[in-house]
C-alpha cells in the first residue's frame, strides 16, 4: 500500500439506517491525498470517510482556520523523545477517538488498529459508521 493512499470500504445502509430525508446531502470536493489535488466532487459516506481520514491528518492547534475542536492530538505527542512507546500505544486510541467528539456525522468508530511507523507517522485502520453509513478507513497519517 502507498503510505499516502487513503483506501476506503463503504458498506450501504439498509432502510432503517437510511438518513432521514430532512439529513442534508454531504457533499464536498474529492481529495487525492497522494498527489495532494482535488479531483472532482463526493458525497454521502465517502465524502465522510474522506472527511474523517482529514480530521486524522490534521495537528490540532496548529492552524488558525480550523477552531480548537478540530484536528487530531497524535502529532502533539508523536515524536516526544521523552514518552516511552508503551504510554504512546496506550493513550493513541482516545487520542484517535477524540478527534471525533464533536463531528455530529461520527456515530462511532470500532476495530481500531495502528502500528507507529516513525516519529512523525503512524498507520491507521479503523472501522467508522456514520449517519449516511459504515466505512473502514485504512492510511498512514503522518505530520506535514
């Protein structure tokens, strides 16, 4: 797998987990994460999966245009000669899951599984399932 290649399983929902008609579309731009472009328009569970692997991709704290609630915490502590590798693999999983806290479309992530590559890399596999339906993200996130 290319370390930068977003890999995305979609599940459909059934009817009764169908978003109810008065849920918005989502809809946003497709973004090729390898050759960092966007390449036309995605919606509806792929639009949020790709969401979900940004909000991974992205320091919080680090940029003005996002607010404090944006972002994952990993790279905040990725690379900190002075923590040890066990506090690391202890404390990723809520870190991963805070990023989530407040995206209304999150309903929940499971089978989280992550391996530390380097000081500023991590990869990631984990099953999400939001309100438009279920997605296994699969990447290598990794501070800009």
């Amino acid at each position: 797998m290319d370390e930068e290649e977003l890999l995305l399983e979609i599940t459909e929902l059934s009817e009764e987990d169908a978003p109810l008609e008065e849920e918005p579309v989502y809809r946003t731009y497709r973004m090729d994460f390898k050759n960092k472009r966007i390449i036309g328009m995605v919606d509806g569970v792929e639009a949020a999966a790709q969401a979900i692997f940004k909000a991974l991709q992205t320091r919080r704290f680090a940029y003005l245009i996002y607010d404090d609630q944006y972002g994952c915490d990993v790279f905040n502590k990725i690379g900190n000669l002075n923590l040890t590798q066990s506090y690391l693999e202890a404390d990723l999983p809520s870190m991963i899951e805070d990023t989530f806290l407040n995206e209304e479309m999150v309903r929940g992530i499971n089978d989280l599984e992550f391996n530390i590559i380097s000081g500023d890399s991590v990869a990631i596999q984990l099953a999400v399932s939001t309100i438009y339906g279920d997605a296994t993200i699969e990447g290598v996130i990794e501070d800009a």
